[in-house]
C-alpha cells in the first residue's frame, strides 16, 4: 500500500510492502523497490517517493519484489494511488481605511498567496457587519451603504484555486 492515502503535491509517498515469508529457513528477505508515475518508472528505488517526482493528477504505484538472496519472488503492486489538489492559503488580510466612515467604501487585501499545485491565485470575500453576514461574493470592496457608525465590520478572504478552497 501507499501512505498517505489521500496524497497531494506536500507529501512524500511511503510504500509499504506488508508481510513477506520464505520456505527456506533462515533466509533473510529484503525489498526492492520500483515505483512508477502514469506508467512510467521513477528513478526512485528506495521504499520513499519526493513530492518533486509527482504532481496533481499522476497516477502513482508502487511495486515490491522480495529476494530472500538466492532469487526474486513474486512482485507486488500496490492499488493506484492519484495526486489530489493541494489546498491554497494566504497569510494574512488587510482592512483599509483603518479608521472608516460611512461615506468610505472599505477594501479587503488579501497577501501571501501559497498554491502548492502551482494554481492562480482567487478569492472568496464575506463581509460582516455587526456579526452579520452582509455580502459574500468575488469582490474585496464594500460600500458605506452596508454599515453605519460604531459597527464593526469583519472581512474574511477564503483563498480557491478553482478545484478547492483553504482556509479562510
């Protein structure tokens, strides 16, 4: 098997080989490993797979082959196992004007895009105004019209790749 299951660009693959036995006694059984990427061998023979080999989409297998140093048994696949969407995120969101009047129309930044697949950056946008959602769409503004004096006004960016969304 492989672990993780599910797996995405992050991770570095683990094949796991499970129980092997020998008729003959004493021998000690090794592994070889051999992966392989859409059909394709890895130039990876070690029981580990770098996310750098794969990315969203591959299908990815393991095979083992035991030797109990005499010859090879039998290889093993593991099931395909496909790269799924990595998550996006941001680190941080800006509010401007700091100091707002009603007549101001207010504007949510969002900075430090991450996108492990490579994907453009988007946003989802949901104002809050006095513990209510007021408007939850695609744009970072938000008119005066929505909020009067003294009520605070939360912006919340949901960083999407167009597959999935990461955490607001």
């Amino acid at each position: 098997s492989i672990t993780p299951d599910p797996a995405d660009v992050t991770d570095t693959l683990t094949c796991n080989p499970g129980t092997t036995t020998d008729n003959d006694a004493g021998d000690t059984v090794t592994i070889a490993y051999e992966w392989t990427i859409n059909g394709s061998s890895s130039s990876t023979t070690l029981d580990s797979l770098s996310s750098a080999e794969f990315q969203r989409g591959d299908t990815v297998i393991c095979i083992t082959t035991p030797n109990d140093g005499s010859e090879d048994g039998a290889p093993v696949s593991s099931s395909p196992l496909v790269i799924q969407n990595a998550l996006p995120s941001i680190t941080s969101v800006q509010l401007t004007p700091t100091t707002a009047y009603e007549a101001d129309t207010l504007t949510c930044s969002p900075s430090g895009w991450n996108d492990p697949d490579g994907d453009s950056p988007g946003y989802i946008y949901a104002w809050t105004v006095g513990g209510t959602v007021v408007q939850s769409a695609t744009t970072n503004t938000l008119s005066g019209a929505f909020f009067d004096r003294d009520q605070q006004v939360l912006c919340t960016i949901t960083p999407d790749d167009g597959l999935d969304t990461g955490t607001p």
